[in-house]
C-alpha cells in the first residue's frame, strides 16, 4: 500500500478540471476519484459546480470523454424541464447579451407547434422569434444554439459570411449543429418491426 495518504484505498482522490464549456449551468467541475468505485460512472449539481464520480483506474482520457458525456446527459435532464415563453424570452436576453452585445433586441419569443421542418424562425420586421416545439427536451446548449442563431437574424438577414461571424463566439455551435443532424438523420431511419419500445 501507498504510504500516501491521498492514494489509499478507498480514499476518494480529486482534481478539479477547468469550467464547462459555456452553456453549462455549473462553474466549475470536480472529478471525485474512488478506488472503491469499479465500473460506475456519475455526476450531479452540487451549488455552482458538477461533481463527476469516477473509478480512480480511469486514464485521464477517459476522465475527460466522461467528464464530457455526464455533462450531456446532466444538460439533456435539466432541459426536460421545460422553460415558457417568459423563461424563453429571458434567456434570449442573457444569450443576445453574452454574445452579440445585446444588439439583438425580439419583441417576443415563443415555442409553437407549427414547425415540424424548421428548429426555429425569425421575423425581423417584426423582431419576433418562434422555435419548434421538438427543441423541447433537447439538451440546452442546442436550445441555446437555435435561439442565438434566430437572435442573430435579428442583426443579419440570410447566411452570408456575416451572420456566421456572429455565431462565432459562441463555443457550442458545431456541437448542436452536429446534435440537430442526428436528430434529423435518426427521423429518417426506416421503421423496424419488434424494435425495442413496440
């Protein structure tokens, strides 16, 4: 056994990594370590950070990959708490603030259930934003990226190089790009008889 009183058995090890990516609800993240911890990996909001519980075996990599993958799946829990129209509204606010020098400035934000081929859309004449019901549920950096990029048509109509440079800024965008593909491509999946759920 280790003389180090830090690396005995049963002796949670920690580290602290680096805040979340923006789009987190925590500050911070603490990864707790466990030599008693085999195969269980979990994580839950503790104040202003995540605290993610690992197997002390774990290389740094997998840390990371689950670091990664817990935040998801915190994020996709968190989000199933559906915000309203005002809670909608008042994020546009925070997002236009963070990350377009609250230029962006809608007259209203509201979820509708008449877009079943678009995530989100924008009337800028009007300074309305309207995002599709099935973002509800989904993880908040996409309902983030989606509301962003309507406050952005706001500023810049079309999707000329412009607009994209207002995206820019905001780190979760290839990410939720990539989510809102997967979700398009898996609705295009042809239906298998006696698939789980049937």
């Amino acid at each position: 056994m280790s003389a180090d009183p830090l690396h005995r058995a049963g002796t949670p090890q920690r580290s602290t990594t680096s805040p979340p990516q923006s789009g987190s609800k925590a500050s911070a993240i603490e990864v707790r370590r466990s030599a008693r911890r085999r195969r269980t990996v979990s994580a839950y909001r503790e104040g202003d950070r995540t605290v993610v519980l690992i197997p002390a075996r774990m290389s740094e990599a997998e840390e990371q990959r689950w670091v990664n993958v817990m935040l998801d799946k915190l994020a996709a829990q968190e989000s199933k708490q559906v915000l309203g129209d005002a809670e909608l509204a008042e994020r546009a606010e925070q997002l236009s603030a963070q990350y377009l020098d609250a230029r962006a400035r809608p007259s209203s934000v509201r979820w509708v259930t008449n877009q079943n081929t678009r995530w989100g859309s924008c009337t800028p004449a009007e300074g309305s934003i309207r995002l599709s019901h099935r973002l509800q549920g989904m993880p908040e950096y996409v309902v983030d990226y989606v509301l962003l990029h309507e406050l952005a048509h706001l500023l810049v109509p079309g999707h000329g190089p412009r607009f994209w440079r207002l995206l820019d800024p905001y780190p979760r965008t290839e990410r939720a790009k990539g989510y809102l593909e997967g979700v398009v491509a898996a609705e295009r999946l042809p239906h298998v008889p006696g698939a789980r759920g049937e």
